[in-house]
C-alpha cells in the first residue's frame, strides 16, 4: 500500500443457513488458487478503471495522533468517538489474517494500477516475525495462517464490483483502517466507519450474530468452537469480542434471544 491512491473494502458476510464468509481478499482452499483466480486480473466488471466524481476522494492535510487504548482494551479517536475497534492492526496481522493474502500484488480495477509491496508503506514492527511471504503477501489463501483456522472472505474483484473500494485505499477497508490508524484522514472516512459500526459496532450484525450464537449454546464468549468464521470475520474489522461486551449483551438482551440459564 501507498499513500496515494487506494480504496475500500473488506469483511461483511452471508448468511442462509450457513456461517458468513467475508472479510478476507480471496476465496480460495488451503495451498490452491481458486479456480478462476489470479492477482493480476483486471475484475470481470468494471473492465476499465472507474471515474469517481469530483473531489468525492479527498485526502486532508491535517493528521490525527497514533490512538491509545482505554481501560477495555478499546482504541479511542478522539475524532471518532464510537469508532471502537480493539486490534491494532499490527495485531490484526500478528494474530494470523486474511490467510496470508491482504498484500499480494494486485492489479486494481478501481484505479487501473499493479501494486506490490503495498505493506511496506507501514511499519516495519508490525510485520516482526512474520513470514512476509506466507502471511502477508501470499497469493494462495492458506486457512493455516488464519487465527480459527478458518476461510472466510471473497476475492477482491467481488468488493470492486460491489462499489465498495475506491482509489483511495485500492486493497480495501483494512487498508483504509491502517492508514486511519496512523492519523490519515479522508473524505471517505464517514463511509469506513459506517460500515465498521455495522459489522462490529455494538449493534453490528456480526458481533451480535457471534454473541447469540454463545449465549444459546450456553458456553463462554471465548469458545473458539462457536462461529470461527465470524470470529475470524470480525478480526479482518480489527475487533475480538470480550467478555465486557458479551455480558452486557446478555444482561440486555439474553432473555429475549433464548439464551441458557436465562
């Protein structure tokens, strides 16, 4: 990734009758490319790099302070005050995500461009002891790497199609969060953390999907066992679930959501 222009994208997920698998870059089985996937593809649709509208893409002068964690383990912007993520993304790369995937060379079909060795645009630190190659910039998705042992995600042509990546962050939201997290500010920030606060935010879809899921099945909020694809899913949004969060959610809503003992 580089400063310049880059888009957004990454985990929502699907659901009927069976776990959501977004947040990744790629879909893709242990050890093999998908069948029909190559980095260096241009996506199906758009065939051709997309014009955004007038200043809709904005990067500001101004920059934010590096943000610390409260006495929850959350990270607080003072300019986004419930924007609450609570994996830096060093330790969203340390803990094993994206099987590997998030900064292979790609070619965008947002902005027309090749990117490679996007990821040493960020600090060296959040990459110590890593295997680079096998955990950050891979092309083949290895469920290994990935903290639950688990796939989840689609390639990155899907979110291009969706509208969801712009010139300003071309790997998508992850990407977008790195760059936020460092004190980068744009005009597509609003959209980003819209889109945060639905997937982890205290009403989001996954952390709630994630919290019933344990409370009906009446275990602890940290079993592993329960949902490993959201699990996973929510980690790519730079979000663990806690047991704070779990027992409020429970306290509020268990009995109304069937959950055991309640």
């Amino acid at each position: 990734m580089v400063q310049g222009k880059k888009g957004s994208g990454s985990g929502s997920a699907k659901a009927k009758g069976k776990e959501p698998a977004k947040g990744a870059r790629s879909s893709v089985r242990k050890g093999k490319k998908p069948d029909n996937y190559n980095p260096s593809d241009p996506p199906k649709k758009p065939a051709a790099p997309r014009e955004s509208k007038s200043g809709e893409h904005e990067v500001y002068e101004e920059r934010k302070p590096i943000p610390e964690k409260n006495q929850h383990g959350q990270l607080v912007f003072d300019d986004a005050p419930d924007f609450r993520p609570n994996l830096t993304p060093k330790e969203v790369l340390q803990r094993g995500s994206f099987g590997g995937t998030y900064f292979r060379p790609i070619h965008s079909g947002v902005t027309g461009q090749d990117y490679k060795d996007a990821h040493k645009e960020f600090p060296e630190d959040w990459f110590e002891g890593l295997n680079v190659a096998k955990r950050v910039t891979s092309s083949i998705y290895d469920t290994d790497v990935n903290t639950y042992g688990v796939k989840c995600g689609t390639d990155l042509s899907d979110w291009e199609e969706k509208g969801w990546i712009t010139e300003l962050d071309p790997f998508g939201w992850f990407q977008w969060y790195c760059r936020y997290y460092l004190g980068r500010r744009t005009s597509d920030d609003e959209r980003q953390l819209g889109r945060a606060a639905r997937c982890f935010g205290p009403k989001g879809r996954w952390r709630i999907q994630l919290m019933n899921k344990v409370g009906r099945a009446g275990t602890s909020y940290d079993d592993k066992s329960i949902s490993p694809v959201i699990r996973q899913v929510l980690q790519h949004w730079g979000y663990v679930l806690t047991e704070r969060d779990y027992q409020l959610h429970k306290k509020q809503n268990g009995k109304r959501m069937g959950f055991k003992g309640m």
